[in-house]
C-alpha cells in the first residue's frame, strides 16, 4: 500500500510539474492583462454609465486589439527586415573572408567554421518563427483576460475589500 501511495504521488508531482510548465508562460499575460484593465478601469467606468459592463469591456478589448494589432504588425516589418539585413550581412563577411589570402590551413579552418555557422544562423532565424505561435497564444490569453477583468471589475473588487482586513 505504501508503495502504491508513492507511485501516486509521484504520477501527481509529474502532472503538476506539467501543468506548471504549460501554464507559466500564460501567467505573465494574464498579469499584464490585469494590469492594463486597472489602467482603463476609469474609461471603462465612464462607458458603463452609457452602456452594459459587457459592451464597454468589448470596446475597450477592441481598441486594444486594434493597437496591438499595429504594433506587432510593425514589430514584424522591423523584425524581418533586421534578420534580412542580419543575414545579408553575415554571408557578405563569410564571402569576402573566404577569398583573403592566408596563411596555410587557415582557409581550410574558416571553411569548416562556416559551413557550421550557416546551419546554426538558419536555426536560430526560424527560431523567430517558430516563437510567433506562442505569441499569438499569449495575445488571445491576454485578449481573454482583459476582457474578463473588466466585465469583472465591481466583482474583482468586492473579493479584494473582502480580503482586506477591518474592510
């Protein structure tokens, strides 16, 4: 039986090792979630007055998508055109530097370092495009969040006056 119990325990502890690890890169856009929803909290407490909670959170949630719609759009252009250029760049230096004239050997050693170099340059520019998937994961997370924290307020403040002692 007690053996059975540590199997156990340790099955959980893998879960929650799990768990942990898939969650952890969410929590960062839920906090900064929370914390753009207390900075609109005013102009969500103003639209209210004209509107439902519902429709002045999905107002708001629009217009930040909308921002951040632009930003990253620009982040992308910016990004792209740095990897380009970085890119050009490197193969322009491994180009010119093979057709120096060195020392004996010297340019057998710089053609093995390069043809080591370019696969490891290529991997690291897909790592760029790989990492836009779990970008856009945190994005709609963050999206959802928002949107929730405002729709949320006047109950999100209650629980924290309640958590308040003599509150």
């Amino acid at each position: 039986m007690k053996a059975e119990e540590i199997i156990w325990g340790a099955v959980a502890l893998i879960i929650l090792y799990l768990a942990w690890k898939t969650i952890a890169p969410l929590l960062s856009a839920i906090f900064f979630a929370g914390i753009l929803a207390y900075a609109v909290l005013p102009i969500h407490k103003r639209l209210v007055q004209k509107t439902t909670p519902r429709n002045s959170a999905l107002i708001l949630t629009t217009l930040v998508i909308g921002c951040s719609a632009l930003i990253t759009a620009e982040l992308i252009l910016i990004i792209k055109n740095l990897l380009v250029s970085f890119y050009e760049d490197i193969m322009t230096f491994v180009s010119w530097s093979l057709e120096l004239e060195l020392p004996f050997g010297m340019h057998d050693v710089l053609q093995k370092l390069y043809s080591q170099l370019t696969p490891k340059l290529a991997e690291y520019m897909q790592s760029y495009a790989f990492s836009i998937p779990e970008y856009l994961l945190q994005l709609v997370i963050f999206f959802a969040a928002f949107y929730a924290f405002l729709v949320n307020s006047e109950e999100i403040k209650r629980q924290i006056y309640a958590l308040i002692p003599g509150g």
